[in-house]
C-alpha cells in the first residue's frame, strides 16, 4: 500500500468517526459505549444441541450413510418446512424455529453452515444445518419456512438450489460443540438492490478446500465476525451501530485492489464455539453473508 492510498483509508476513518483522533494506524477500534460485553451475547441462540455425524439409517427403504464432507457442493431441489415441527427438536437436539434461518439435510454433520443460492431467481442466504431430511423427491435440502421466504420460494414450494458447504464456519461449529476436537479455525437479493449496497468481500479459500486446518495458526489470537465492508464510511457506521447490541464493534479503513472500503467486525473472540456462536447472532441480526475472520 503506498502513501496515497494509506492517506484515503484514514480519511474514511475520519469521516466515519468525526473527532476521533487517529494514532496514525490505519486501523481504529470503536467499541460503542452502549455495546453489551462479549460475554452477555454468546448466549446459544440454538438453545442446547450437540455435533452429530450419526449412523446409516433406512428411510421408505432406502440407506443415507451421514459423513462429513467440507467440499460439499451440490445442485438440485430444496422444498421448505415449518408449522408441523415448530418448537421440537432437531435430529441434533437444537429447538427447531421455523422462523430462523436453517436447514435439514440427509447426510451433512449437524450443525453445519452451508450458503443457498436460488438458482431460479439470484438470491441466496447462508443456513444453518441442524436437521435431518428432507425424504421426498430426491430433494436435497428442506429450509425453514424464513429461508424460503429469502430465497423466494415459500409460495411456490420448491426451488432448483446451489447448496455449498462453508468449511471454515463449519469446522468452527464442530471444534465449539465436540470437545474431542481441537478448537477450529445478507441476503443477496437479485432485485431492488439499494443505492448504498454493503461491498462484501468474498472469503479468502485455500486452493484445496479438504486442506483447511480445525485449528488456528500459531499466533493466531482468535476470531473475528465480519459483517461486511463498505465503500460508504456512512453505511460502515450504521451497520456498526444496528451490531452494538450484540458487541464491541471494530471499524477499519482498508484498501483492497486499489478501492478505498471501510470494514466492520465484532471481536475477536478465542473459542471455536464462541465464534460460531456470535457469528449466528450476526446473522440472524440481518446479515447472512457475515464470516469468520482469523485474527
């Protein structure tokens, strides 16, 4: 990064922060005064569950063998449940809600975090796998009856889907729910997209994602929830507003290939399960496109 371009990023932050005086890093924590400590949000959203492979099992006279697969990536139909099983248990024992964000899936390991893209129409949402199903039609997915409504399909039933497990949030999950593990390392919409669209920016994978490492590097000092990343400092600040709820809230002025962006993060966190924790409040807080971040 030359001098021109570490002078825009620190101007975004000024704008961003008003009065507040920068110590010449290019990064600035701004923790809001009302936030809630970490400690209070990482409460389990899910309400109790467990990490779940499970066994072959018959169903209508046909075997689904369960495995974990982090290069799970697969197309075809999803349909949507809901009111018969609201309020029960997940095949991993979480409460089922039919107005959260997940998903049942035959053969993944519960729970997973799988991103959904609707083929029929752009839009795409990131699930949280906790269930088992669906059995019907050679359907590859059931979604709750919030997903279907994101992905534009509740009305319709079904819809041709994209489903691509999220290894490093799902090998989070499994490092903060099994304890024989190491610890691990929005909807999109296709239409009426708003003038001051938050820029995220897409996930850095390794080349071969079955290489991905349950456990953060050697002095890594944990985790990071990213919302997103702006080109407007005025969006960064409302979406760090909308999250001081759930946390302390990091704003940081960044250059990436040569655009001046403004990114917004909660943390950083230690514990696998923490971090999957906070990252479903960020989501479930309206940003599904939320990720992990190691520190």
């Amino acid at each position: 990064m030359d001098r021109a371009q570490v002078a825009r990023a620190i101007g975004l932050v000024c704008t961003l922060m008003g009065a507040l005086v920068l110590s010449g890093c290019a990064e600035t924590a701004l923790t809001a005064n009302t936030a809630k400590s970490l400690n209070d949000a990482l409460s389990d959203p899910w309400q109790g569950g467990h990490y779940k492979v499970g066994s072959a099992y018959q169903v209508s006279g046909r075997w689904y063998t369960p495995h974990e697969d982090f290069e799970y990536d697969e197309v075809g139909v999803a349909s949507w449940y809901g009111p018969n099983f609201h309020g029960g248990r997940t095949a991993n024992g979480e409460r089922f809600d039919q107005n959260g964000l997940s998903a049942a899936h035959r053969t993944l390991p519960l729970p997973s975090l799988v991103r959904v893209t609707n083929l029929e129409n752009g839009r795409a949402v990131t699930l949280r796998v906790n269930d088992r199903g669906p059995f019907a039609n050679d359907r590859i997915l059931d979604v709750s009856k919030k997903a279907a409504e994101l992905l534009g399909f509740r009305n319709k039933g079904t819809a041709r889907v994209r489903v691509v497990i999220l290894p490093e949030e799902s090998l989070a999950l499994r490092a903060g729910l099994e304890p024989s593990f190491s610890r691990a390392t929005t909807v999109r919409l296709a239409s009426a997209v708003p003038a001051q669209a938050p820029m995220l920016m897409p996930p850095t994978m390794p080349p071969n994602r079955a290489a991905v490492m349950p456990a953060l590097v050697a002095g890594t000092r944990g985790w990071f929830v990213q919302a997103g990343a702006f080109s407007d400092a005025e969006n960064a600040q409302r979406v760090a507003s909308d999250l001081a709820g759930i946390g302390p809230t990091r704003v940081s002025a960044v250059v990436r290939n040569g655009r001046d962006l403004v990114r917004v993060r909660l943390g950083p966190v230690t514990e696998g399960r923490d971090a999957a924790r906070l990252l479903q409040r960020v989501q479930a807080s309206g940003y599904p496109d939320a990720r992990l971040v190691a520190n």
